[in-house]
C-alpha cells in the first residue's frame, strides 16, 4: 500500500506515521508537511509545502497511491466559526479533492473526533464544522471514505503533544492510563490504534464508516 499522510508533525499524525514505517503492508509514505519532521526512513518521502489550500505545485505526487491518513486539525478554542471552518473543512476539502482527481481508487481515512454532528445542527460549533466536512468527504467519488472519531486518545512510543498544556496532562494522566482503559474501555484509545486501525481499514474496509474508540481499537487488534 503506497500512503499519503497529511498532519506527521502533530500527535495523532506522528503516532499514525510509526505504525506506517513499521507496518509490511505500507511500502511507501508520502507525508506533507509544513516543515520537516526529522524521520528519516526508506519507506518515507517528505514533502514541505506551505500552502494546504492549493496543492499544485506537488499534485503529481498524489498520483498512484492507495490510501490518505488524514490526521491535521485544530483546536477551535477562541476562534469564530467562519475562521475555524476554513481551517477544519475548506483545509481539508482543497486536499481531498485534489486527491479524488488523481487517485479516485483511494481510501480516505479522516481524523474527526467524538461527538461529531452529522446533522450540522447542533450548539457546539466545533462538532457542526467537524460534521460538515466528515458529510462532504463521504460524498466524493472514493473508493472508500472512513470517518474516524476517537475520544481521549493516548500517546504512545515516546510520541507527544506540541502544546504544553495538553503535553502535561498526558504527562499526569499516563500512569492512570490503564485504569481508565479498564474504566472507559469504549471511550478510549491510543497513537498506535489509531494509526494500526486506519492501516486495517484502508486495507480490509470496515462494516461501518464512521468509526468510533471502541471500532478503532478493534480494528487495531484485527489482522
């Protein structure tokens, strides 16, 4: 499987980047980022590009390739609306439709989060955005597209947040961890999950597309 993954440099992204290199059925990943990661791998090619609204410049990189992890996002503490769509759907929609045209036989794998509003109705901003782009990459012509919505997500192989304050609370909550597995066991998951599930799923498909921590997990587990 030759894989695009967009979101390497943040949590969730780098988490899902280790189990590609370490996973024999990825033979090749193209990440796309804004500055360079500092992974170095045969399997991998690192493109920086600074503009993710327009893909041009680097579109015939696109072609050929099998499945898209896409793990960029951003917190919509403190923004307006309309400033946090354009960087949550207008973002993702200029990527995903560039790729439709160049490899509609592609499986599209989007980090979206839990509590997502399908309807695009509800009060919480965030989740009626998050909707609105999982409803419109549903819609594009793909092979297959997979909603993926976890809920408290840990970080694991020394993978860890850019932002201090979330960085501190998996600090505090790590060795809490398995207790809250034990405790919350569907509304938990894991970097490594997260990244073996969206592997499985491009791979194998999934009953459902919408998947949340407790598909996730156990699409992780499956082989």
């Amino acid at each position: 499987m030759r894989a695009i993954l967009f979101g390497a440099t943040g949590m969730v992204g780098a988490g899902v980047l280790l189990e590609c290199l370490a996973d024999p059925r990825v033979s090749s990943v193209l990440s796309v980022v804004r500055r360079p990661s500092g992974v170095s791998d045969p399997k991998l090619e690192e493109i920086v590009h600074d503009d993710f609204f327009d893909y041009g410049s680097i579109k015939s990189a696109f072609v050929g390739r099998d499945a898209c992890f896409f793990c960029l996002g951003v917190s919509s503490a403190g923004m307006k609306e309309s400033d946090y769509r354009h960087q949550t759907f207008d973002l993702t929609l200029a990527a995903a439709k560039t790729i439709v045209a160049l490899s509609p036989q592609l499986t599209f794998c989007y980090v979206s989060g839990a509590g997502t509003d399908s309807s695009t109705r509800g009060r919480a901003m965030w989740a009626r955005v998050k909707g609105a782009t999982e409803n419109a990459l549903l819609a594009l012509p793909f092979k297959a597209a997979f909603m993926f919505r976890p809920g408290y997500i840990h970080p694991l192989k020394g993978v860890r947040s850019r932002t201090k304050l979330y960085q501190a609370m998996y600090s505090f909550v790590g060795p809490l961890y398995p207790l809250l597995r034990r405790l919350f066991p569907r509304q938990v998951t894991t970097t490594v999950n997260i990244g073996r599930a969206m592997i499985q799923v491009a791979v194998a498909g999934y009953p459902r597309k919408i998947l949340d921590p407790d598909d996730i997990n156990g699409a992780a587990t499956t082989t």
